[in-house]
C-alpha cells in the first residue's frame, strides 16, 4: 500500500512513517522542503497545502494519506484550508482513503488553535473524499515541553494552571492507531484516543520533577478564562470507561524513564 504522510518530518509525521514502513507499506513523506538527499527521493513528496503547489503530484497513485501536518503557531491557512486543497486533490485523484489527525475536546474547550482544527475537520466531512478523523490526546513529549518552560519560567518556584487535567500518550501508540485506522477503512469521527492514565496536571508535574531532578515548589494560579474552564474540566482527556483499544499502552512515567537519544519526539 502506498501511504503519504504530511507532515512526514514533524514530531509525530517521522514516527508515522516510521510505523508505516515498519508495517511493510510504502511511506512517503511529504514536506514543503526538498528531499535531504538522493537516497530518500523516492519516498518524498515536496508539496505545500496552503498554497497547493505540489499536491496534485504528491497524492497521485497513493492508496491512502495520513494528514498530521498542522502550524499551531503559523500560518492558520494551513489547517482548514490546507485540509481543504488536500481533501479536493486526493478526491481528484481517488485516494480510497484520508485519515486526518485532530486534538481531543477541541469541540469543546475554546482555543483558537483548537477552533482551526476544527474547522479543519469540517472542511474534511464536508469534501466528498472517504475519510477517518481520529482525535488524540496531547504526546507525552508536548507535555514534557509545557513543564520544561514552567520550571524554567521563574527562578524559585515551578508555577502550574490549577485544577488543569492531562492524559498524555505516547507517538508510538498514535501511529500504531493511524495504522489501524487505514486497514478499517474510511469511517468518519473515530473514537477519542488517549494515554492510559488520567492525571491532574499537578500529578504529571511531580512525576516530571522526579524524573528531571527538579526540586521547586509547584505553585498552583488560577484563570477564570473559558479555555481553563475546559482544561479543569478535563474535556482534553477520555472517559473513564474508554475501553483499552482506544487507549495507548505507554505510561507517563514510562516514556519520562526512556533516555532522550532513544526517545521519539
């Protein structure tokens, strides 16, 4: 099966095409930089979804295609209307499948990124293409960000939204699901995929400590915003009777325990 990954040399793109070839498809990557080399050329795909230059290309001949390219903090185009031109050339081309990678209670917690994936997911159900949605909880290496900047942010204490719920989950255990959801076949919204623990933010935030040797003290503040209000609530998290399948396998604590050179980012 030839696969076409966007997004293919980001955080979670590198570990998809990774799950993907291991699985003993084709994987191609698509970037808007050129292949790094002669060697990788043939399973690269340089195109841009915001402007459309290269797509028609990069999906031609590809069985199906697994979405996970996103620009949180740049162009915005790059979600809902990238996804629209992705959409409109893999139906031009009768890609039999486009699986697009979204975020866990983006329907309900107030975020603009949130509200761009959204609307991305939109523009998908609304193209004509057969498709999977499949919504994740945040990677194991995002919250591992968060902290770092928190313990960084004040010289004495490590501040930490109060109340704040996280269920992170491993890249592995994403693109395993990825994959999943290619061999089902288009299925609309998929259900929510999470890590296979529920903490509070302040739970996650000690692990991390320990694990990183940081002995500040963590001092809760509190935000009366709409978007905190989801946070609290924990809807960037799952149900407590998601069944197992549509939960990852490795732990919080886990991944923190893995040495950084082996490490997916």
């Amino acid at each position: 099966m030839n696969v076409l990954v966007t997004g293919g040399t980001g955080t979670l793109g590198r570990e998809v095409v990774h799950a993907v070839t291991a699985a003993g498809h084709r994987a191609v990557t698509m970037s808007r930089t050129p292949a790094p080399d002669v060697a990788a050329a043939p399973r690269w795909a340089t195109a841009d979804i915001v402007t459309g230059q290269g797509l028609a290309a990069a999906v031609a001949d590809m069985d199906a295609i697994i979405h996970a390219a996103s620009d949180p903090r740049g162009d915005p185009a790059a979600d809902e209307e990238g996804t629209r031109r992705l959409a409109e050339a893999a139906r031009a081309a009768r890609v039999r499948h486009l699986v697009f990678v979204s975020i866990v209670g983006i329907d309900r917690i107030p975020f603009p990124y949130y509200a761009r994936k959204l609307a991305a997911e939109r523009a998908l159900a609304a193209s004509g293409q057969p498709y999977s949605i499949l919504r994740a909880t945040q990677f194991h290496s995002f919250v591992n960000f968060l902290l770092g900047k928190a313990a960084t942010a004040m010289p004495f204490v490590m501040p930490l939204p109060a109340g704040y719920h996280v269920q992170s989950v491993g890249l592995e255990d994403v693109a395993a699901r990825l994959l999943r959801a290619i061999d089902e076949g288009p299925r609309g919204l998929l259900p929510d995929f999470g890590g296979p623990e529920r903490m509070t933010a302040r739970e996650a935030a000690r692990i991390w400590q320990q694990a990183r040797g940081v002995r500040k003290p963590i001092v809760p503040f509190f935000s009366f915003s709409a978007t905190s209000r989801g946070f609290r609530g924990g809807y960037n998290t799952l149900p407590a009777d998601t069944p197992p399948e549509n939960r990852g396998q490795l732990s919080w604590r886990e991944w923190l325990a893995r040495p950084i050179a082996t490490r997916p980012y």
